[in-house]
C-alpha cells in the first residue's frame, strides 16, 4: 500500500516535540528506549502471551519497527525492499487499509521469527530511516508522521511493560521483572484528602492548533459548559479502597453498574488486580510487595472505580472536568523516567496532586469525538476514530508512561472491564448552582 502523507494530517498534528533535540536524536533516543524495556527478560519471556489483550514483547519490538516500514520507508524511501514480505501480515495490528494480519489472541504462538531476527529487523529499519532523516529534501509531512511513529513507540513502550507485568504475575514464582526498582516508603497516616473547587460556566478544552504534537482525537479545541464541582485532591488511595472491600463492596449490587456487576459475578471480582487474598501485598514489576496504604490504588477497571465512587456518595470526574483541573498544574509527576514502574504516595502538595503519573485517572466520559472531529483518509486515519464506541476516556499518564508523551490534553482510552494498565481514579462532586 502506498500511502499519501496528506492521510495523516488529521491523526497527528501540531508540531514536532524535539525542541533542541534533533529529529535524528529524538529517533534513535525513543527506539532505544523499547529495547531498554527488553532487556531484563530472558529469552523465554519474549514470546509468551498471557491473554488475548496482551501481545509479547517480540510482537511489540516488530510492530513497531513495521509502522515505521510501513507509512514512511516503503514510501518515502526511493527504492526500499521490505526486510520480509511475510512480516506485513505477521506484525499489521489493525489497519484494515493495509490488509490481512495475524489474530491477535494468537501472537504467542509465533515461535518464528525468532528474538534475533526481530532485533535485525530493528536494526534494519533504523539504519534505513536513518537514511530517510539524513535526506536533504526530508519534508515536513514525513517529519510530523515520523513524531506519530515515535509517539506510537512510546504507546507501546508502555503496554510492553503492563503487558509484561500481566505475563509474570501468572507464573507461580512470581518473578521480578528488575530486582533494582525505586522505592519509596509510605507518608505518615493522619492527613485528610481535600478538595478544590472550580468555578463553573463556559472552558474551553481540547489541544491548541500547532502548539505541540497531538492525536487527532485531542482536537478540535472546542468550549464545553460545565457546572460548578469540586475535585479529590488526591487519586483515591489503597486504604480507602481496602475500606471499600471490607464493607462488602465486591457483594453490594446497589453500587454497581449491571454491566459491572455482571463482570463482578462472571470473573469472581473480589479485590484490584494483582492484589493478595489478605489485601496485605500486591504484584509489581519488582516482585510481591507490601502493599503502600498512602499510594493510589491501581489495576482496576472503570466499573470498580464507579463503584467505589457511588458507595462513597460522590461521582468520577468527567474529562472536561479533568482537563480543567489540570491546566493548573506542571507536567511533573512519577514517570517511567523516576525507575519506580509503581505508583508511590503523594506529598504534602496543596490543590489536586498526582495528576500527572503514577495511575492513569478513569474519567465519567464516553470515549466520542470531539465537536468538528473527522477522520484522516486512508490507513493511518484507523489510528484512533474508529475506536470510538464503548470505551472510557483517561487522563493523566502513569508510572509506565514516558514523561514526553504526556501531555493535559491527551485522551487515553479502555473498555470499561480493563484492568491490566496501571489504572486508578479520583473523585468528585458537584457544588451548589
């Protein structure tokens, strides 16, 4: 398939985000980054897929390599050769423009290619879009499509390392990704979380016109009315969800949504994920730890934390709301780059903390598009439109997330039975009209 840059206005604009970096440096940086993810694992844990939402770290370093063949080498780079004619099937995810690919609940199965024929893949589409970078005519389109091919690596840089904490916590010894992760122990108990009130009326929200590097679902900007609310200053944390088990949250149906109580009953749902049996520990990616009582609580779906949300008699934020917040706030917090790959406690920050990092926030909003929101022709407009429909918009990034693909507009989003992401929440509740 010969795609045309101009299909790709819509599903990354804005600018480039290399700032002083350059767009040569910004490439090879973020690609190395994924094979840093893969490092730690042994062979063996590069093939194994642990569900059918999770794909091995091969597929994830071969996926990869194949968007960057795919939309920009085979046809921006005068007479490349694709490594492999198979691989076009085997690492397509779901760009149905392009053609047939393999299931995706069977990704484990590929034994073949091997590890190191996917690390040569690598190297051969570096070298080539190196090639591509150093050309004197490089033009701005195929700059902005490689930033959204970066921006894609960073995506999947982060489901590698929830999907490899899905694989390790299903084997019995429960082995630690990396033995040498940042900890941080919990704050003194005491403090009350409070909230922090926001005028309501007309806000516009969305992401600026050629500011930075956006999806094309973040756009347009577009004002949206709100009443007036106030928001936890804090992500709800571990102690407080433990209360809400203790109170017989997971038996309750009057908190629960039908179809989360129907989850509830179909997948025996008694605690967040990779929690133990005591609610004393959890999995992480460095082993079975202790579990933190000041830290927000993580691994649950957006049917948990609605539950919990009305059995506390407040409510989710919605992503207006959210985003409203947030434009207060630095884009700070614990990401990839702090080498804890675990939410930590908050400090003794005024106003709503933890808005960025540590738990992607579950809002109260359908995934939909925005007012005035088309998608791009051809294959790269599948990148986000056509996933919306029955999924929950989340903000703010996680401890996974790398800290340059954040940003307060971005709109993550999961069907609302998801779990495995580094998944948590906040509250919030109207205020007087």
């Amino acid at each position: 398939m010969q795609s045309s840059h101009k299909d790709t206005r819509l599903a990354a604009s804005g600018t480039t985000r290399c700032g002083s970096e350059s767009p040569r440096s910004r490439y090879e940086s973020i690609r190395e980054a994924s094979l840093c993810i893969a490092r730690p694992l042994r062979t063996e844990d590069y093939v194994v897929q642990s569900m059918p939402d999770a794909s091995p770290a091969k597929w994830h370093l071969a996926h990869t390599s194949w968007f960057f063949e795919q939309f920009l080498l085979s046809p921006s780079l005068p007479g490349y050769q694709a490594f492999d004619p198979d691989y076009g099937f085997l690492f397509n995810s779901y760009y149905e423009a392009v053609g047939a690919r393999h299931a995706r609940g069977d990704r484990g199965l590929l034994s073949r290619p091997a590890v190191e024929d996917v690390l040569r893949y690598r190297r051969h589409v570096d070298e080539q879009m190196l090639r591509l970078l150093e050309h004197r005519a490089v033009r701005q389109e195929i700059l902005a499509l490689i930033e959204l091919g970066l921006n894609h690596e960073q995506q999947h840089q982060e489901l590698m390392l929830t999907d490899i904490k899905h694989l390790l916590s299903r084997n019995p010894l429960e082995p630690a990704y990396r033995e040498d992760l940042s900890r941080s122990g919990p704050l003194p108990a005491g403090s009350c979380p409070g909230w922090t009130a926001f005028e309501g009326g007309l806000h516009e929200i969305g992401a600026e016109p050629g500011e930075e590097f956006c999806f094309d679902n973040e756009s347009p900007r577009h004002r949206v009315f709100l009443y007036p609310y106030e928001l936890a200053d804090k992500p709800v944390v571990n102690s407080e969800f433990s209360e809400f088990i203790r109170a017989g949250g997971y038996r309750d149906a009057r908190h629960w949504l039908s179809d989360g109580w129907a989850m509830v009953q179909h997948e025996c749902w008694q605690r967040p994920l990779y929690w133990s049996e005591d609610l004393q520990s959890e999995f992480t990616l460095g082993g079975r730890c202790d579990l933190d009582p000041f830290a927000p609580v993580c691994h649950v779906s957006y049917y948990e934390a609605d539950a919990f949300a009305s059995w506390a008699g407040l409510r989710l934020p919605t992503e207006s709301e959210w985003e409203l917040a947030a434009a207060q706030h630095a884009l700070s917090g614990n990401f990839v780059e702090q080498d804890r790959l675990h939410p930590v406690a908050a400090g003794p920050t005024p106003g709503p903390a933890q808005m960025f990092g540590d738990v992607w926030e579950w809002t109260a909003s359908d995934y939909g598009p925005y007012p005035g929101f088309r998608v791009a022709a051809g294959a790269v407009g599948e990148y986000n439109g056509k996933f919306m429909c029955n999924q929950r918009v989340l903000r703010g990034g996680s401890c996974v997330t790398p800290a340059s693909h954040v940003r307060r507009t971005y709109r993550n989003f999961f069907y609302p039975h998801s779990r495995w992401q580094f998944m948590g929440f906040r509250l919030a509740r109207d205020r007087s009209r």
